[in-house]
C-alpha cells in the first residue's frame, strides 16, 4: 500500500490528514437485522506506515474492546506519520451473545483467508483480510485467555523475523512468546499478505483486566513510538525488557475433582514443585500436580473444578524465569499506581 495515496475502505475514502468512523457491512441476521463492523481510521498528513489494531475476533475477549476504547478517547493520541486502523470488534455476533464463537459454531480465528462464497465464518474472515489487513504493513491483535482461564501479559508471534521480533521487543511486556503460524489464523493469513502481526494475550474472557488494559494500551503506544508514528514521550518508568521464550506447554488435570491451587499466575516454578492437588469432593482421594520442568505460569485455570484431563496450568521455559518475576513486579510498579482509571498510562 502507498501511504500517502487515498485509502479505500469498503465505500469509503479516507484522506491523508484526516479521522473518520465508519461501519463494514457484514450478513443479516435471521431477524433482518442488519451487522456491521465498526471502524475508526486516523491518518496523518506524513507519511509512514499503516497499522491495524484489532480486537474481539473471539466475542467474549473484552480487554480488547476497552483498549481499543482508550487508546482512541485520549488525547495523547496523535499520529505524526502514517495511519491508523482501529477495529474494536471484529466479531460482532459472538460479542452480543458474550461467546467466543460465531453464529454458525466456528472459530474465527480458524477460518482465514476465508471466501466469498463460504460459511458466514469465512465470509466475515475473508471481508477482515481484505479490506483491513492487506492493506497493512503492520497489525495488533489483542486476546485475553479463553473462559475461566487467565493469561500473563504477553507477546506472541513469530520471532525468528528480526523485524517482528524487534517490534515485540518494543511493546513492552515481561513475556515474549515465539509462536508458529497455526493453519486458519488471522496471523498466518496476514504474514502470507505480507502484514507482521503481533498478538497481544493477557487477562480472562468476559473480565475487565486493569493491569492486562494498561498494558496494552502501553504496548500500542511503544510499537508506535518504534514506527515512528506517534512522538516519544519522557519516560518516567524503568523500562521493562522482556524475556523471550521458545517453548511452553500445558499441564492438565490428573483426576477430575476439586481443585486447591497452590500456584498464581506469574509464578516462577521449579521442576517438581506441588501446583495445585485435586480433590475428590467426598475425601475419597487426593493427587496432587507437580511441575515436570521449571518455568513460569503464564496461563492459569480458574474455575476449581475439573474433569480428568482439563488444561491447568501454562508453564513458559526460560534461561532465568526470575527475571520474568523481576519483569513482572516493574509492570506492576509502572502501571498500576493510585490514578484515574481512564489513564492512558504513556
């Protein structure tokens, strides 16, 4: 795409030097009620280059839709080149019946590029990709854990691309996650258009998360200070530099019954360490989780009931996962001091 060119978005044209709202038609529901997709879109007179933030492409991660929000309600949100496309919610159907999920049962982070001619799934997903994403140099996609599951603030994308790894490094949060490109997501879609995309995890479906928001809308700004896209600010802060790690895997419950966590989010864990035990609710027996290797909890299971087998704790691999723990008390001590809620926090 040629920044300083006209940018056409469904109808409209958006002009250099100008900020527009506008709303991308998708299907008709049952009840004739007509979807869309809401879209603001800022662009400078300078050029520079084009970045989509995108949010709930699963419906019932909210943290998105808040960041969206106050990213674009402050005041100290000013591009100095290039432009910016903001897309709050991208499922709009999972997100009115407070579900991940489309109308039709499908993921639609499983369902790019998506078609013309598809399931309503793949329709929205082949609109997103067409008129947002390929017209992107970068994007910003921003998750929270599934339902009843937290994630630790992190980045994950592929950082074995210098460039992506570098904007990574940028965002700022204690965690990077490498990640392979997953066959029908958004971020295997985007890399084949040519889009470096970073995916923003952190906090709960269907839960506000405070400090997983503030840092995401810190994150955003850090990646656009990096692109020359907005002015660098006086850092008041000590700056986080986040640790990168190559592998992570699940540790998954080995009865079903209650469970007594004896593990938090963001723990630093040892090989063999007790997780959590579970429980027979009638005190018939006890098994407790151990850790098989040491790492940090970067997602945790919270509801403390589980069947045999259920994914319980996200366990991260890193040469010195106390520095992760060092990492994740500056995040802390950045963002989360007595102030205003609605505080970008730059």
């Amino acid at each position: 795409m040629v920044t300083g060119a006209p940018l056409k978005i469904g109808s409209h044209v958006i002009e250099p030097g100008s900020r527009i709202k506008l709303q991308l038609s998708a299907a008709r529901l049952y009840t004739d009620t007509d979807m869309s997709i809401p879209v603001e879109v800022i662009r400078a007179k300078k050029d520079g280059p084009t970045v989509f933030i995108s949010a709930a492409i699963h419906g019932d991660e909210l943290n998105g839709i808040e960041i969206v929000r106050r990213l674009l309600d402050s005041p100290s949100f000013k591009l100095i080149t290039g432009t910016v496309i903001a897309v709050p919610i991208v499922n709009v159907y999972g997100m009115l019946m407070q579900s991940r999920y489309m109308p039709d049962r499908r993921d639609l982070n499983r369902s790019f590029p998506g078609s013309t001619n598809g399931s309503l799934t793949s329709r929205l997903a082949h609109m997103f990709l067409t008129e947002i994403v390929s017209k992107c140099h970068y994007g910003i996609d921003l998750h929270t854990g599934a339902i009843h599951r937290s994630n630790l603030p992190q980045i994950r994308a592929n950082l074995k691309d210098p460039e992506t790894a570098k904007l990574a490094h940028a965002f700022g949060v204690p965690v990077l996650l490498n990640s392979d490109l997953r066959d029908g997501s958004l971020r295997q879609a985007a890399d084949e258009s040519g889009t470096k995309v970073l995916l923003y995890e952190a906090g709960e479906a269907l839960r506000f998360d405070e400090l997983s928001i503030r840092a995401g809308i810190k994150g955003i700004f850090n990646v656009l200070v990096s692109l020359g896209m907005v002015s660098k600010r006086r850092r008041t802060e000590p700056k986080i530099e986040p640790l990168v790690a190559y592998k992570s895997s699940w540790l998954r419950a080995p009865e079903s019954g209650i469970v007594r966590d004896r593990k938090s989010l963001g723990d630093y864990v040892k090989r063999g360490d007790l997780l959590a035990d579970v429980c027979s609710p009638t005190g018939a027996y006890s098994k407790p989780l151990l850790a098989n290797r040491s790492g940090i909890i970067i997602g945790k299971q919270n509801i403390p009931l589980v069947q045999e087998g259920d994914a319980m704790f996200h366990i991260a691999l890193f040469d010195d996962p106390k520095d992760v723990v060092d990492n994740m008390d500056q995040l802390h001590e950045n963002l989360m001091p007595e102030m205003d809620p609605q505080s970008i926090v730059v």
